[in-house]
C-alpha cells in the first residue's frame, strides 16, 4: 500500500497536460483513463494490456516524428515485465522522448497486487544503467511542476520516477471507448494535417 507522501496520479496528469503543448502522449495502464478525461480528443494513443509495450510504441512515434516530443506514462509492474525496452529505448536514442514512470508500488489494474520489489525497486538506476540520456526521481508536486518545462525542452531519452498513490479509476472500471486501431488512425490524420493542409493549398 502507498504511503501518504505519494503524489496523486491525477495530479501529476494534469500537471503534465498544462505543459505538454503538441507533444503525443501514450498512456498505459492505470494513467489512461484518467489521461482521457483530462486530455480528451488530444493527440494520444493509448496502450492497452500491452504490459510494458508503451515505451516502445512512444519509441516509435518517436523516431518516425522528430519534430514532437513523445510522453510515455508508463505503469512500473508493466516496465518490470519489459525491461529490456530501457536498452532498446536508450540504445536508439530518441532526443524526443521522455519516459515517465508511475510508481505506485502494484499491479493496480489487475487488483493491486503486489510488484516485484514493491517500492524499493530503483528504476532510475535501471533507467542511467541502460543508458538514458538523463534519469531522475520526482516524488513531489510542487517539484514537478517546477522542473517540467525544462524537462519537456531538455534533450531525451529523459527518465523522470514519479512516486504515485493509486489511481481514481483503472482500465477495468472504465473501459476506453476507442479502439487501438482507430486510436492509431486518428493520430495519423492528426499528425498530416498540416503537410496535408500545405499540400492541398499548394496545388490550388
Ligand atoms: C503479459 C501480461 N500479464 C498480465 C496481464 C494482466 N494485467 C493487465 S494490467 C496489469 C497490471 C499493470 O500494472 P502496472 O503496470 O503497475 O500499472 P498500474 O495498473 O499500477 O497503473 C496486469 C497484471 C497482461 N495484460 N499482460
Ligand atoms: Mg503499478
């Protein structure tokens, strides 16, 4: 169970949508629903039941659009379960991509289970030993939205351990409505805009 100390994950979420500008974001686990309703109709893709896959869908909207920053918010049972997406991730090296952890210490979308290592677990470390471009901990709001605009100009692959309690809601108790595919369509149609906007008065 989280200690009080723990940030509420809302907060960090709103305070990460205040500064966001066009950055994509991918939510997982228990940070996608709330991302949802804080964020609605933006340019996201969640990742669903895929455990410890967000960093690497974010690793590739990030190599594939330089030009934005790329959010993970990632679930900390879910990057146990991959870790080696943090060499993958560090290898490849996306200046654009900043990896936030929400480290509540279970697997609170399949019922608040117990992570290996519960809290101690030190993913900054992990984060630095794969090679990430810089890796620090946060476990204070006031902190946070202190240091997050000269995180979100700072070159990545940035790691940023949030210390979190648990979520209002999870994916079991509100389902996203809009599935993976046509999630992935409308990000698309969202990103060509602008080329397509530039395009079609080009050719008038
Ligand atoms: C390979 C695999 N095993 C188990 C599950 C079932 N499952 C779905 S969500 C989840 C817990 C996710 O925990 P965490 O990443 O810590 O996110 P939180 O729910 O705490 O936000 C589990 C075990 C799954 N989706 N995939
Ligand atoms: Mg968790």
């Amino acid at each position: 169970m989280a200690p009080d100390i723990a940030m509420k994950p809302e907060d960090v979420l709103r305070a990460i949508a205040a500064v966001r500008g066009d950055a994509i974001v991918v939510p997982t686990m228990t940070t996608a629903p709330a991302w949802r309703s804080i964020a609605p109709n933006d340019l996201s893709v969640t990742c669903v039941g895929f455990m410890g896959g967000a960093s690497s869908l974010g690793l590739g909207l990030a190599l594939a659009r330089p030009d934005r920053r790329v959010l993970v918010l990632d679930g900390d049972g879910s990057l146990l379960m991959q870790l080696g997406s943090l060499a993958t991730v560090a290898g490849a090296a996306p200046r654009n991509l900043i990896h936030f952890l929400f480290k509540n210490g279970v697997y609170h979308t399949s019922g608040a289970q117990g992570i290996p290592g519960g809290l101690s677990v030190d993913f900054v470390m992990m984060a630095k030993g794969a090679g990430y471009r810089m890796a620090s901990a946060i476990d204070d709001l006031g902190e946070l939205k202190h240091r997050l605009p000269e995180l979100l100009r700072g070159e990545g692959p940035a790691f940023v351990e949030l210390r979190t309690g648990l979520a209002e809601q999870t994916p079991m108790t509100v389902r996203e409505r809009t599935p993976f595919h046509q999630q992935l369509h409308d990000a698309r149609v969202k990103l060509l805009r602008p080329r397509a906007a530039a395009s079609a008065s080009a050719d008038a």
